[in-house]
C-alpha cells in the first residue's frame, strides 16, 4: 500500500508539472493523508518517498508527521501544508 501511496504522489507531482493550471492542492493533501493514516505513528524510521535530481532525497517521518529533505549538507523539516506549498511552487520534484 505504501507503494501504491508513493507512485500516486510522484505521478501526481509530474501531471502538476504538465498542467500547472490545474488545481492540485486538495489531491496532494489527500494522498498525503493517506499515507500519514497508512504509517504506523511507531514506527521508528523515516519512510523514503522519492529522490530529486541532485541526490536529494525526500522522507516522510512519522514521529514528529514532517517531511524531510535530506541534502547530503543539510536538512529541511517540513509541515504537510508547507510541503504542499513548496511542490506548488516548483520545488523537492522528483525525478
């Protein structure tokens, strides 16, 4: 399922990339909720999402519910609605 969640998301954020005008905010926030209710709030480590061009990666952390983008010089910890934001914006695509 988390799969499945993963794939949506990506597929989501590309389609976004093609038709802008479009509005995606309410899709991305279901399908992240999705995944929030789908992980476990035990579970100890972070849920890898997908990678951007530059080996940037981007994980879910279900500990704190932020997401991370993991540059190999430093972090970025997120909120869902600030994460919604920046993709809206152009930023963290994937690959």
């Amino acid at each position: 399922m988390i799969i499945e969640i993963r794939n949506d998301l990506k597929k989501l954020i590309n389609l976004y990339k093609e038709k802008p005008y479009l509005p995606f905010w309410g899709e991305l926030f279901f399908v992240l909720q999705r995944l929030k209710k789908e992980v476990d709030k035990n579970t100890q480590s972070n849920l890898f999402l997908y990678e951007m061009e530059i080996s940037v990666s981007v994980f879910y952390q279900p500990i704190d519910g932020k997401f991370c983008i993991m540059h190999p010089d430093f972090n970025i910890s997120l909120t869902q609605e600030e994460y919604i934001d920046s993709i809206l914006k152009g930023r963290f695509w994937p690959k």
